[in-house]
C-alpha cells in the first residue's frame, strides 16, 4: 500500500469536507506530491470536433478544484484534463454546513455545495499564473444565486476566462442554484446560447480556438434531451455536451443514512443512468459534437461503457473520495493491459473489440 491510500484512508475519518479541504492544502503546499509520469501513446485522444487534444482520455470533473487552487498537482496525478471550477463573478459562500456527505455504503456522494467559491478574478490570476506546459486546464462557469441577470454572469465568465484555458464549460445543471437548471428549458437555453455565442464570437477575433462545452444534467426525459440537442446543433460554436452533472434522484438500492440529504447524488448510483442519457444524446447528435462523458466512473470498465454509449472522453470525481488519487494510473494502467490484449491501438479501437 502507498503512501496516498494511506492517506485516503486517514482523510476518510475527517468529515467530508474538511477531509477535501486538507487534500487541497496538501497538494497546494506540496506535502503530497505526485510524480508526473508519460502516457502510453495509444491513450491519447484528439477529439474530433474541438480539436482538443489529450494525452489520456480521464479527465477531472468539475468542483474537485472550485478555486483553481491545485490543478498542476492534479495534471501530475495523471490525469489527462482537469476541469476546474464552477467559478461565478463574484465570490460567495455556498450552502451552510454540513453540505457534503459521503455515502460509502453505496460508493457514492450527495452534495449540495451550492457553488461556494473565491470568484473569478482570483481564479482569472491563477490560471494565467500557470505554466501552459502543465496541461489541459478547462474552466467551468456558473452564475450567482443571487444574480439579477443569470446569463450576464456567464457571458462575464466566457468573456473573463477565454484566452487563459484550454477550454471552456458552461455548467447550467448543479441541482444546488435554484431555479439554475430551467436553463436547460428550451426558450432559456436559446436565449442564453445566443448570448454567449456572442461573446464567443467576440472573443474569437483575439484568441482563436477555444472550445466550449454544455454540462447537462441527467434528469432529463427524451423530450427534454432531443431540445438540448436540437438548440445545442444550431450553435456553430459550441464544442460539445458534457453528460452528466449530479442527479436528483435516489434510487431504492440506496444503503448510508445520508440517503435522504437534499442535493446532487454522485458516484456508483449514478452510473447507469448517466450513461443511458450519454448514449440518448449520442443516438441524435452522433459525431456532430464531442461528448464528454461523466458519472460513476470508477474502473476502466466503466471508462468503457462510456466510450461506448458515445463518449470521446470522460470525467471523474466522486470515486476519488473512496479510492484516492491513485485511481487514474491504475484505471490507465488497466486500460493499456486491455489494449496489449486486444492488440488494440487506440482506446477507440479498445471500445470497438
Ligand atoms: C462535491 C462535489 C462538488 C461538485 N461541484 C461541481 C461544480 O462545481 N460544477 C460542476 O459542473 N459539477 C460539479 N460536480 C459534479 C461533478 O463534476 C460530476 O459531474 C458528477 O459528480 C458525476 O461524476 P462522478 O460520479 O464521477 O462524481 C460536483 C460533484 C461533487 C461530488
């Protein structure tokens, strides 16, 4: 056992929260310190609408790094790209605690956070302060809760973000905002994709290429799903989907007393109906946007299934609270043993035997 899982498990005894916030420290302040190692090239993946080009396809989810505070660390960690945020304009505190709940019975999480974060001029700094050679760096944007004119804070973050990521990702579904993911809807979803396709028009005279993104939630019925799709294929500059963020649900099958806590489930339970969802996107947009796919991954067979429902690339975030940050190299590791065996020469190729 290595010094991380040790970790892990001492973390664990924290509360869930301070637990994070010690991990965070940690990797800020060096005391954990992974050593970057060099994919297998058969793992990297450029995908083919955006052009983004990765070393390995498991990438960061979002709200791991809200502040921007650790992706160097994170990059170093192996994985292939860290998304950090959600970042609103203004600073503010999020829910009261305890917000955060581990359910390790069902190797899931429930949080309802509520985008608690230093804002985005603190996160603007530190993201231009990093080295680009560090990695894939994207940045995820949100809205305040108390905002007069929601999509205005979106623009703000396009606008604000732009030329120090590598790519861009407008979250409109934490279940935690009230009221935030009726812009998925489709009349909010027109008029806030217009708007932002504006400012990405704008920003695009002076710093080219930057790829944007649409997190959707997984609570999301076929009519609502073929909405997205349709006002998503009308905006020539929007990238892809990221499939999913957390979901409302609670399924029967869960075991750990916080079952019933208020906010977005995470991690195993979440698995199957992400990708359902993932795999309903990809029957009608097919490769006309890159889908990132997310939700209860936790082993290579799992980054599997996603690629198979459609996914060019996925994310992860909750198995990293039961399992610590070692979990990347060895769901590679697994991948490029599946790959030798099939005597495959892509990760795609691997999805496909
Ligand atoms: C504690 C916690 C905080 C999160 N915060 C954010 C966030 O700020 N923005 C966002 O887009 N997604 C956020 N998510 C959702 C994750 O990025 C991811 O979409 C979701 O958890 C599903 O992946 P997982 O099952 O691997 O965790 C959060 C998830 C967790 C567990």
């Amino acid at each position: 056992m290595s010094l991380f899982d040790i970790a892990t498990r001492a973390v664990r005894i924290l509360p869930a929260e301070s637990a994070h916030r010690f991990t965070i420290d940690a990797l800020r302040t060096g005391l954990a310190r992974p050593k970057a190692e060099i994919d297998d090239p058969r793992l990297a993946v450029t995908l083919r609408r955006s052009g983004l080009r990765l070393p390995n396809p498991i990438g960061l989810a979002a709200g791991f790094d809200k502040n921007a505070e650790v992706c160097g660390p994170m990059l170093a960690f192996g994985f292939g790209f860290v998304e950090c945020g959600t970042v609103t304009p203004r600073p503010q505190p999020g829910n009261p605690r305890p917000r955060l709940f581990r359910l390790t019975e069902d190797q899931a999480v429930i949080n309802r956070m509520g985008f608690n974060n230093l804002g985005l001029g603190l996160f603007v700094r530190r993201l231009s302060a990093m080295p680009r050679a560090a990695g894939i760096v994207g940045a995820n944007i949100g809205a305040n809760k108390d905002s007069a004119d929601r999509i205005a804070d979106y623009v703000a973050g396009v606008k604000a973000v732009w030329p120090y990521c590598a790519y861009i990702t407008i979250n409109i579904s934490s279940p935690n905002t009230p009221g935030l993911r009726g812009l998925q809807d489709r009349g909010a979803l027109e008029e806030l994709l217009g708007r932002i396709g504006a400012a990405a028009r704008e920003m695009n005279t002076a710093v080219k290429n930057r790829p944007l993104f649409l997190k959707v939630a997984p609570d999301l019925d076929d009519n609502a799903i073929a909405d997205i799709a349709d006002v998503v294929l009308a905006q020539d500059w929007l990238s892809g989907l990221i499939v999913s963020n957390t979901t409302i649900d609670r399924p029967d099958t869960l075991a750990s007393k916080h079952r019933g806590e208020t906010g977005g489930l995470s991690g195993a339970p979440l698995l199957e109906k992400s990708t359902r969802v993932l795999a309903a996107f990809h029957a009608i947009v097919g490769d006309r946007l890159d889908l990132i796919g997310a939700g209860g991954i936790a082993t290579a067979d799992d980054v599997i299934a996603k690629l198979r429902a459609g996914a060019q690339a996925v994310q992860l975030y909750s198995a990293l609270v039961f399992h610590g940050p070692l979990l990347v190299q060895r769901i590679k590791a697994d991948l490029v043993a599946r790959m030798d065996a099939a005597g495959a020469t892509s990760i795609a190729e691997l999805a496909r035997s």
